[in-house]
C-alpha cells in the first residue's frame, strides 16, 4: 500500500505566492494533480489548513457569502480519505471548523479533542481494510499546547485532552482490530534526530515519547514546519513534511504484520501541469472568490516617506527592524503599555513605499491579537537575555552568527524579539544568559527593581512560548480580540506618510570593537 501525507498546508491551495505575488510551486491542487491515487493509496492530512494565505483569511471573513470551502476543495480533489486538526485551525473558532468539516468528503479523526456540540463528526479512530484485506488502524491527535496558545472563547465548545494519554488509550482499542497502525500527530520532534539532544522541556511536541512509549507502525507528524524525509525511532517510522503543500510524504509498505517493510521520500511539487489545468477548470465556480482576493490585496492603504528594502535576518537582530518598529509602534499605540515586543517571520521581508493590503498580510502572516502582561524588570531582563541567546560569537574571528538553537532542527528566527520603548544592549562576548548589560527607559531613566510595568505583544508570545517563560508567567493586565494585520491595515491609513519610526535604543557591544 501507498499513503501521501500532507500536513501544515497553511491555506494554500493554488500555486501563488501571494506576498510577492507571482507563481510558485505549491498548493494543494498541485498535489491532487501530481498524486495519481488508485485503491492501494489513503491519503492523509496532519492539520494547520485554515490559516496562512489572504484566500483563507479572506474567506473566513466572508465564508457565508459562498457555498463552498476553498481548502476542502483542495482536499476532496487529492482525494483525501482522513485527516486531523491542527493548533491554527482553532483560531477562529468551533463555527469556521463546522464550516471547514461539513464540506470535506474525508474523515475527521482526533483522539484527544471532544466535542461538546457533537456536530464535528470526529471519530476517535478508525479501521480502513484496503482491498488486499490489509487492515489499517489510523487514530490521531494534536498537541496539548493548543491549550496555552488558543484563545479561552475559541474553546467554549471544544476541549483538548493530552495527546499521550488519549493515544494510549486508543492504540489499545485498535491494536488487536487491525495488522497496520497509523498515528497522525499534530506535533513535531522533541528531540536532534541525530543527536537525541532534548530541545525542550516543554510539551509542545511529543513525537520521540509517542515512539518511545508506544508501538505505532507509523507516525505521521507535523506542526514544525520540519522535512523529515523518514526516521526510526525504537521500531516506530516517523515523517514530517515542510509546510504550504511544497512538498509531501509519499510511503510504500510491503509484507505482513509484524513485519513490514516501510520506505518514504519527500516529493516536491511540480510545476502546474496538464492535470492542475483540468482541476482548475473543474473549480471554475471558485474564480468569483479568487478575483475578489486579488482586488481586496492590490487596494491601496498608504503609504511610507521611505521604502523599507527587504531586511536580512542577522543584520535586523544585530541593528534593529524598520518593520519591527512598526509593528511595535502600533501595538504601543494601541494599547497604552510602557513597552512593547513583536517577532517577525522566518523569510526576509521589506515594504514598499506605496502600501497595500497584500504588503501588510505578506509581513504579518498570522491572525495574532494584542496581550498586555504586568512586568518587572527581571522578567524584562530575562525575556532579553533569551533574545541575546540568537547570537553565537567567536571570540577568535570576531564573527557573529545565528546560534543553532534558533535553526534546529526548526528555522525558528520569529522567536527573536525587537523590543520598543526600552534601551538596551548586549556584549556578545560574555556567555548566553549574562549578555544584556544596559537596560533602561527609552530616556535612559533607570527601571525600579519592585515597579510593575506593562508589555503589550502577542497572543502567542504572551503564553511563553519560544523560551520565554518569564512573559508567560506574568499577569495579564489586558486582552484584545482585534487582529494584529487589521490594526496594521488601520494605522497606515491613519499615519501615511508614515515616517520612519525609532522606538528603542539598542546595540550589540562587539560591533563597536
């Protein structure tokens, strides 16, 4: 038998890359025109399909007004037979997911998240017999942190059980049912897959004790963003695409119970070709929606005195962002705070001087509201020092680089923060967790050790996610429900010209050496 799995699609259904918009190799109707599936083939999902493109954040804000889903199109054009959810597809609440199930032809399967409504249809696992008489017993789950990061009035109808446990429990319902066992885990790899170093201590992703603790066949896995092309670990084979439907995972499975023979490759998606042309024609009643997309992105919104070309990772941490001040800024606006911190995206990203909706969704790709947390200036500290762990320097060279904790074995450059309204510093050359040696207001007044200040960032920053338990901690002192890009779109259109803005004061010592 055959299975191609997909995971982390994040929105993306044709192949466009709408930030700079123009084609790209990716996008679920390319898979479905690329995977050529016969009856020896399940085709599998790991979640994360409802956030990520303008198509889908646009849809979302207009889902009455068309009779159909745009994902699961894509989806019920590959084929697919099951599939679960993933932590963004909570984002937007149990009315988008009902949305988002009724019109997809596959099986919802989720061991660990109930349904208090009972409209979702989700089966804790289920027994597919392919027509040798192959029996494959499938379950699935998602990680237990979507009780961190999601949103209290996300979850009123739904709740999350831990993945490990709820797993257990229905691997031994469904052990002695079938001769195959598939685990479908929205959750990555806990540990260097080639070192075994543990890169967390926290249980967001729970892949290597899944394998560990129990006697999955396979285990499909997502969430990371992270290729694994095929792994190992204690009798368990694991997987993990990359996101946006670049590519998927394609395994072949031979022999008999107890020993089979398990090989898989990551298939890059092709170019669209002759069967992505006659899907697309077949989806012809979506062109409606599409054009629209196009229109909403390309509407002017303002505009910069000045261009912000696009800004290299390592330069911006070391120097500062013009975007991240941006962001800062309208966060500092917003809500009142002394001080603010935002991250930005993994891929180098500029705007232009004439903006538009499609600049603003391309540099903040993610539905995130506004938290304001009560902070001291230990917590300040630490959160900083956090950030002066990005860098590694060579004391022999002088050579600052980015420190493999932030590039394994997931490109995680969005856990750096840019903070607003202080004045900080580091010295590379003294050792990670004693770097930041200035720390003060923006005016240079001394912070109080027993002052209460406040911090406005993100929903997902505010639960300490990324290393940064000491925000996750601190009290709450305000929440808002408006999205991050929204506020974007709103502060340009009242601020063009927007100038260029400077709201912290900040440098790295051996660059002054």
């Amino acid at each position: 038998m055959r299975i191609v799995f997909t995971s982390d699609t994040h929105g993306s259904l044709y192949p466009v890359n709408y930030a700079q918009n123009c084609p790209e190799n990716t996008g679920l109707f390319c898979v479905a025109g690329q995977i050529d599936k016969d009856e020896n083939t399940l085709v599998l999902d790991g979640g994360d399909s409802l956030q990520g493109t303008p198509l889908i954040s646009y849809y979302l804000g207009h889902k009455d007004e068309y009779g159909f889903n745009p994902m699961a199109e894509g989806f019920n054009a590959m084929g697919l037979d099951y599939y679960t959810l993933g932590n963004h597809d909570f984002n937007f609440g149990y009315e988008a997911i009902l949305d988002y199930v009724t019109a997809m032809k596959g099986q919802l399967i989720s061991c660990n998240v109930v349904d208090k409504r009972g409209a979702l249809g989700i089966k804790k696992s289920i027994i597919h017999t392919m027509p040798d008489g192959l029996k494959v017993g499938i379950t699935a789950a998602v990680t237990g942190y979507v009780n961190v990061w999601e949103q209290k009035e996300n979850l009123t109808e739904l709740e999350i059980l831990d993945p490990i446990t709820e797993l257990k429990k229905e691997l031994s319902n469904i052990k002695d049912k079938c001769d195959l066992t598939v685990c479908i885990y929205h959750g990555g790899f806990e540990e260097d897959l080639a070192t075994g170093k543990l890169l967390s201590e926290t249980k967001e992703n729970e892949a290597c004790k899944i394998a560990r603790e129990m006697d999955f066949d396979i285990l499909l896995t997502g969430h990371q963003h992270m290729a694994v092309e095929g792994v190992r670990i204690d009798g368990t084979y694991g997987v993990q695409p990359p996101d946006k439907a670049r590519k998927y995972c394609e395994l072949l499975v031979s022999g008999t119970k107890g020993n089979f023979d398990i090989s898989s490759r990551l298939v890059s998606v092709d170019e669209p070709g002759k069967k992505y042309e006659e899907i697309a024609r077949a989806h012809s009643f979506m062109d409606e929606l599409t054009s629209t997309v196009d229109k909403w992105l390309d509407e002017p919104i303002g505009f910069l005195e000045k261009e912000i070309l696009p800004e290299e990772k390592l330069a911006v941490a070391l120097h500062g962002s013009k975007v991240a001040s941006i962001f800062n800024q309208v966060q500092l606006d917003f809500t009142g705070a002394d001080f603010a911190c935002t991250s930005l995206s993994n891929d180098p990203l500029g705007l232009k001087r004439s903006i538009t909706v499609r600049d603003v969704l391309g540099i903040y790709q993610f539905a995130n509201t506004i938290e304001v947390k009560s902070v001291t200036k230990k917590v300040l500290k630490t959160a900083l020092e956090r950030c002066a762990e990005y860098f590694d320097y060579n004391e022999e060279t002088k050579e600052i680089s980015i420190s493999k904790v932030f590039l394994q074995p997931k490109v995680e450059h969005y856990n750096y923060d840019f903070y607003a309204g202080l004045w900080y510093e580091f010295d590379l050359t003294r050792p990670v967790g004693d770097r930041v040696v200035t720390l003060k207001k923006l005016d240079g007044t001394e912070l109080l050790e027993d002052k209460e200040y406040t911090l406005a960032t993100s929903n997902y920053r505010a639960t300490g996610t990324g290393g940064y338990e000491c925000i996750g901690k601190s009290p709450v002192v305000k929440s808002f429900s408006e999205e991050m890009p929204d506020l974007l779109i709103d502060y340009i259109r009242k601020n063009s010209p927007v100038p260029e803005i400077t709201n912290s004061r900040f440098s790295c010592k051996p660059q002054k050496q």
